[in-house]
C-alpha cells in the first residue's frame, strides 16, 4: 500500500497492484507530458502533468464507484482503468492529436495490448473489459467515458487549479453523491445544479484556457512543426505514444530552417501575431467552418502567402475546436421518468445555443509580416460561405 500526496483531492491511495502499474515505464511517462501542453506559456502555473491527472481521476473513479456501491472486484476494475485511460496520450497531449489519424483512446488500446500493461492488467482482469471501459462502452463506461464523467470532473479541477483561473470550480460532492447505475449512470433530479455548474465551468474554460487566443497561436505553431517532423519521419505517428515533451522539444531543436526557427520561437516565446478573427456567431453557418478541409485550409495559407509574397509556411489558418456539449445529454432521473439534462434546464438549453459565442477562426503570422497583411481582406481567401 502507497499515498500519494495530490495537489488537489490530498491523499490518494493506491494497492500494491495499482502500485505495479504505475511503475511501469507506460505509466511512468505521463510524468513528461504536460496535461496542458504550452499553455504554460500563457499561464506560468500550467505545468500539471497527464499522471497527475491520472492518479486524480482514479480517486474520483474509486469515489463514484462506492457511491454506487459497486462490488470490490467492479472497485478495483473502474480504478485501474481510470489510472491508465490517458497512457496513448501522445507529446502536448491534445497538442499533438492533430497530426496524426488515430486518437488518443484508440493509442491507449494499442499500448496496452503491446506493452506489460496488458500483461499486468490480464492477472486480475479481462483486459476487453478494461479496454471497453476506457472507451467508454457498457454501463461501467460512463464513469471513464461519458457525459458527465470523472475524467472530466478531474481535469476541471485541475486545470483550473493550475492555471489560477477560477471558472473550473465544481461540486464534485454533489454530483459523485447523485449518481446511480443502470444501463450507464444517470443523475437524480437532485444533481441538476451540479451538472449545470459543471458545463458552465467547461463553457468559460474554453476561451479562458483550452481556446485562449495566445494558446492556440502557440499549438499551431508547435503543429506546424509536429507535423514536419512527421513527414520527414522523425517522429513514428504510430508509436507516438513512446514519446514525451522533451523528446520532441529536442528532435524540433535539432532540425535546421523551419522547424528549427519557429522551436526557437516558442522556446523564448516569440510567437505569431494574430492577423485576422472570424467570430463564429456572426457566420450565418458556424459548422461549415469546422468543415473546412484540410486541402481548402492549405490553399487559403498558400494563396494568402502569395498574396504577402512570404512562404506558405508563415501563414496558419487556424480553426477553432468544435464546442461539442455532450453533457447535454445526461440521462436525468426526474419523478420516476427519464429525461434529458437539456429538457430539464433552461441553462444548458441556453448554452447550447452559446456556445459558438467564443469561438472564431483566426490567421496568424510572424510579426515582421503582421503590418502589410492587414492590408488584405482574408475573407475573400477562406472558402467558406458568408
């Protein structure tokens, strides 16, 4: 039996099996991933890593898993599989999610298979059943991987905690104290408040933190680089998950011209200005934005580029994150009836329709440039109706 002290839930205990897991060099690694990639560039205080959050979210797991007083065999299962449900994460965490086709669950699956993981996990568990799990598939699902999950109730609290920023404050009490389990977990009426202060924390999250106009600057510089070192084939896309910040930080240093220049940038923090802003409320579409291909996304830096007579480098067309709500759907346990969160609160019906309001498509360039592109009009580059 070992305690680790967490910054945010205090204590957290762990057996000796969870003990053998975290050990192990898959586990190990998160150490070297920041949970929120270079947001630290923004908020100095972001250096909170994805084990961190691992460790949190399995106490939170093994919380909600006596709550709903499951069976000591089911505890321990919901435990091990929060405490690995991140180990595919690749460098940056979501930071480097786009470049590369497979997704940072299916990573997780692969891992497992391949590494001692599943060999460790296989000695008490089906490791189907733990891969289900952190996909968020049967009714144990839910608790890893669903709409109101505790991978998210951890991060919430995390980040916000590191950052400094208020808004991710939630009452964890209130909604771990509320849930049951049938098909998958549904909130009691009693709960609604809670899950509301939940999705509100995540819609102000959004443009405070995880879309903050400096932050995505940064990521799409340091995308631009990942990809590079993808095509040039110093990084395995497919083994993504055998390395950490630092070893891409040092293959970026390494690289001479583009790669090398723009790694230099982010390393003294010299980053792209933001040239141009399409709020999506004031698009008569906003999906079409996330729709944009990216071939129609190539063509508009390339044309820009022309315009501007700078490489096609320089120019990044960066579109936001789609600002998906699935809490929305939280099955609600009201008078006996099963409903929607979304039928039940006039809140989150309300930020349904919100939740474009902080979202825009942005253009950035180095600031040598910054001056005679606002010179163009950018929309009549983007290929997208207006």
């Amino acid at each position: 039996m070992k305690f680790v002290r967490d910054s945010v839930h205090g204590d957290l205990q762990l057996d000796d099996f969870e003990v053998r897991l975290v050990d192990t060099p898959e586990i190990q690694r998160l150490r070297r991933i920041k949970q929120l990639g270079f947001t630290y560039l923004v908020y100095p205080g972001a250096n909170h890593t994805r084990f961190e959050h691992s460790i949190g979210t399995m106490y939170l797991a093994s919380r909600l898993a006596l709550n709903l007083e499951l069976d000591d065999e089911t505890h321990s299962l919901v435990r091990c599989s929060a405490l690995i449900h991140d180990a595919g994460h690749g460098p940056f965490s979501h930071v480097s999610e786009g470049g590369i086709d497979n997704s940072h669950e299916e990573l997780t699956s692969k891992l497992i298979k391949e590494s001692q993981l599943g060999d460790i996990l296989s000695e008490k568990f089906s490791v189907k059943e733990i891969l289900r799990v952190i996909s968020g598939q049967g009714p144990l699902g839910d608790i890893i991987s669903g709409e109101l999950d505790v991978d998210r109730m951890d991060y919430l609290l995390r980040d916000s905690y590191y950052t400094g920023v208020a808004y991710g404050i939630i009452d964890v009490e209130r909604l771990l104290s509320n849930m049951k389990l049938e098909n998958g977990l549904i909130l009691h009426g009693k709960g609604v408040q809670a899950a509301e202060s939940m999705l509100l924390a995540r819609y102000f999250m959004y443009p405070s933190v995880y879309q903050h106009h400096t932050t995505r600057i940064v990521n799409s510089m340091f995308r631009r680089c990942l990809a590079k070192l993808l095509e040039k084939g110093v990084i395995n896309p497919q083994g993504i998950y055998h390395y950490d910040d630092i070893d891409v930080i040092a293959a970026a240093r390494a690289e001479k011209n583009y790669v090398g220049e723009v790694m230099e940038r982010l390393d003294n923090r010299q980053l792209y200005k933001r040239v141009y802003s399409l709020k999506l409320d004031e698009v008569d579409h906003p999906e079409e934005i996330f729709q944009m291909s990216p071939d129609s996304i190539e063509k508009s830096e390339a044309e820009i580029a022309q315009e501007l007579d700078v490489d096609k480098d320089f120019i990044l067309v960066d579109v936001p994150e789609y600002p998906t709500f699935h809490e929305m759907t939280t099955p609600v346990s009201v008078n006996g009836d099963t409903v929607m969160l979304g039928d039940v609160s006039n809140l989150v019906r309300a930020l349904k329709d919100a939740r474009f309001n902080h979202a825009d498509l942005c253009i950035y360039i180095p600031e040598e440039y910054a001056e005679q592109a606002l010179k163009i009009n950018f929309l009549d580059y983007l290929d997208i109706s207006h």
